[in-house]
C-alpha cells in the first residue's frame, strides 16, 4: 500500500492500525477439532462458526433481544460468522447445563444441522456448566466472559494492554481448566514404559496440574510487571497533577464514539473503527479551551453490560485515569436502542473503580453522541430524559463547539493571574511561565521581561519577588 508524498496525506497512526487489524482474515474450512489439547492451548484458537444461546430471566423481550443482538456484534468483532441465535425463557439459568438437559439435545440438533463448531452462552457459565454443555452439544462451548477475553486479546498492542488481558484471560482460565478425553490426566512419574527409572516411579503430577502450576507461575511474574508499569503510570500522571493542567477523561460503552470524539476535540488521530472494543490502551491528547486554557483529554478502555470482573480487576491501572480525573465526559451513544441502559451499566463500573480507590467522585457530563444517526423521535425522548446532557456528532462536528463550552465552564481554572517583571538573567523563569501557563502580554523594561498572564499556583509562588510594583 502507497500513501502520497504530501504530509497532510499521509495515514495517521490510528488508520494504519486500522490497516493492519484488517489485514488478517480467518481461514473458513479448518477443522478446530484437536484430539490432545490443553485448555490453555484450547482457549487461543480461533473461533469460526457459532451458534448463540441465551436464557432471558428478567426483563422485557426487547431487553433480552439487545442482549443477545450485542452478543451477536461482540462474536463478529471476535471474527466469528453467527449461524444462529436461540433464546430460552426461564426463572433461572439451570445449574447443570445453563439452558437444560432437554433445551441442550435440541441445541445439538441445531449444531449438527448448522455446521456450527462453537456455542457462545450469553452468560457467565461455571466450570461444570461447561463442562456439562460441552458434553451434551459435542463442539466447544465458552461463555460471554471467555469471548470479551478473546476480543481484548486481539486487540491489545501495548506491553502493558497486553499483560493484563494476559493476566486476566489466566485467572479466568484456572478455576476451568480441563483437557478433552484422558489427555490431562497422564501422569509424568511412574514405570510402564516411561523410562524415568530409579527414583522417578510413583504418581507423579499429571498433565492438568502441571498447566495449574505454570499458570499459577506465569500470573505471580504478570501481577510484578504490570505493578512495575502502574509506577509509570503513577508517575505520569502525577506529573500532569504538578503541572496543574485539568485532566478530563472520556468514559462511555464501548463504541459510543469516544475515539472520534478525541480525534474532533484534540486531533489526535487516534484509531477509529466501528467494532466493539476498538480502543484498549488509554491514550491521552493536550487540548485547549477557547479562554487558552490547557486540559489533558484521556480517551478510557469502553463499558459493556456484565464486564468480566477479571478485566475490571486486571485493568486498575487504566482505570485510574477515571479517578485522577477534573471533569468526566460520559459519552453515550443516541443511535442505540436503549442508551438509558447503557449509561447505567457505565455508572455501574465507574462507581466501583472510585470505590475501590475511596476517591472523590469527579464531575460528570452527559454527551449524547452519533445524532446524525439517531431517529429524531428517540432523539426527542433523550432530551427530555437528559435535559443536561450535550448533543452532540462528532462525525459532522455538530455541537461540538457547545461541548467545548460546557467542558470550559465545569473546570473550574486552577491558575493565578500574575502581573511580574523577571530579570534578564533568569530566562528560565521566562521560558517556564510561556510553557507552563498562558501570557496575555510580554513587555521588555530596563528591569527585565514584564509577563502578565496566568500561571500554576506552584510557579505563581517561586515568582512572588517579582511581582511589579
């Protein structure tokens, strides 16, 4: 692929990622059906053709069809190719198979008549669970939790992004570990042909405890280096607390539009695709308020309903950009079908992360975003239902200028109007008050450079003895 020589042509870092998660499609055809196979080799093969299942236990019919619709959106982003999706109503998923002893045969005849290699559950499943639905539907079987795993994997490209989803995928995979057939229960000591002689006989440790020891293994090294890469982090951040620059992070479900809200707002050119879970790795862009005033914008990791609180847990470090935050941008999709539903879910895991950290809530605002997509009566409805929320597109760039407005007045400055003439000789001081705060006029008199502007109260007091008389 060529790209023309003229810089404002040339792709952005977030089309050439886009680029490349294109690149790769799966190959249809391939049987998936391993004799001798390890649960951890097992969950990173690929998925291809699903059916999905889900048990409808509250709520209305439409609430259990968006269900199963973002379950349906969430196997495409992973790269599978739905077959089918069945919906069963009951009081309570069944303990033994999730969905029944007699719901699990009819499950299998649609499996064999589908070709389908894989059933997706839109649950949470328990290891038994699995395992008896396996045993009934003869093809693999996971969970919801199991495909945002997979779909986090995929996308993950930092060193950090990577090591928690890797951590997160093991502490899920531990309690669930199993082999097909008798493969993980060989043991490795003993006689009968295993040539360990004098010394080795005996029981020995079998396969599935052996994967059980090296995961155990691998998560004590991932929890050190992701603890190692939060000192970074930390040290990051707490640098921007010191410049005194406000800190606003975007928060939303995931493909509500947060990244093209940064890309509109800072110009950050950062990945934009229409795909769930797009953005895994927090990126964080310097903006400016009309008034002149700096803000730091962090785009966050997306919500969905039931996120795996193994990624909860394994994604603090990321999450904490939501409790440093001045001013939070809750940015909600209006082109969905039910947006109310999604702001709760997104509240719902914000106030967990806050909770954890006994942090101050930061200010919440509304943005409703993809009105160039919404149905004007839904629109309608929102408005009356959010009377402060901000509508806005950022595909169109409609109310953006609104949005920029309201972010303004919410975060309150942090500077201090200063009116000072700084010696010739301390042109530090001078190149620090440019960089760090905004100067509104610059006048050179025989005492030194005269600066009246506004600057962090933590510059504003090392510049006291040159306050102008």
């Amino acid at each position: 692929m060529t790209y023309p020589e003229h810089p404002s042509s040339a792709p952005t870092a977030g089309e050439l990622a886009l680029d490349d998660r294109s690149a790769l499609r799966r190959v249809h055809g391939l049987s998936t059906e391993l004799t001798d196979v390890s649960e951890v080799e097992y969950r990173q093969l690929r998925l291809e053709r699903v059916v999905l299942v889900g048990v409808w236990t509250d709520g209305t019919a439409a609430d259990a069809e968006a269900s199963m619709a973002e379950l349906a959106a969430l196997a495409e982003t992973a790269g599978s190719e739905v077959l089918e999706a069945l919906m069963q109503r009951r009081d309570k998923p069944d303990p033994s198979t999730y969905i029944g002893s007699g719901k699990a045969a009819e499950l299998r005849q649609v499996v064999i008549a589908t070709g389908a290699d894989t059933v997706i559950c839109d649950g949470e499943l328990s290891p038994a669970q699995l395992n008896a639905l396996e045993k009934a539907v003869k093809v693999k079987v996971i969970d919801r939790t199991a495909l945002i795993l997979d779909i986090f994997a995929q996308h993950a490209t930092s060193r950090e992004g990577k090591a928690q989803v890797a951590f997160a995928q093991m502490e899920y995979m531990l309690p669930r570990l199993r082999g097909w057939g008798e493969s993980m229960s060989r043991q490795g000591g003993g006689a009968g042909g295993s040539g360990g002689g004098v010394g080795t006989r005996g029981p020995g440790e079998t396969k599935i405890e052996t994967d059980r020891r090296r995961i155990r293994e691998r998560m004590s090294k991932l929890r050190r280096e992701i603890k190692e890469m939060k000192k970074i982090r930390d040290t990051q951040r707490s640098g921007r607390v010191r410049s005194a620059v406000p800190s606003v992070a975007i928060v939303g479900y995931t493909n509500a539009g947060k990244s093209s809200l940064l890309n509109a707002l800072t110009g950050a050119g950062v990945l934009v695709q229409d795909a769930l879970f797009a953005t895994l790795e927090p990126t964080t862009r310097r903006g400016e308020f009309d008034d002149g005033r700096q803000f730091v914008l962090t785009d966050t990791v997306g919500f969905v309903r039931h996120l795996p609180t193994q990624l909860v847990e394994a994604f603090q470090s990321t999450l904490e950009e939501v409790t440093g935050a001045d001013l939070l941008v809750h940015v909600v999709d209006g082109s969905d079908v039910n947006p109310l539903a999604q702001i709760s879910a997104v509240r719902q895991v914000v106030d967990e992360v806050i909770a954890d950290h006994n942090a101050t809530p930061p200010v919440e605002l509304l943005v409703v975003n993809k009105i160039d997509a919404a149905d004007d009566l839904a629109l309608a409805k929102l408005r009356r239902a959010l009377p402060d929320a901000v509508f806005v597109s950022a595909h169109t760039g409609e109310g953006l200028d609104r949005l920029r407005e309201k972010m303004s007045q919410l975060v309150e400055p942090t500077d201090i109007r200063v009116d000072v003439t700084i010696p010739y000789g301390r042109g530090d001081l001078v190149a620090k008050v440019h960089t760090e705060g905004r100067v509104d006029a610059t006048e050179h008199t025989d005492g030194g450079t005269r600066i009246k502007g506004h600057v962090p109260a933590g510059l504003a007091a090392s510049l006291r003895d040159f306050v102008t008389d």
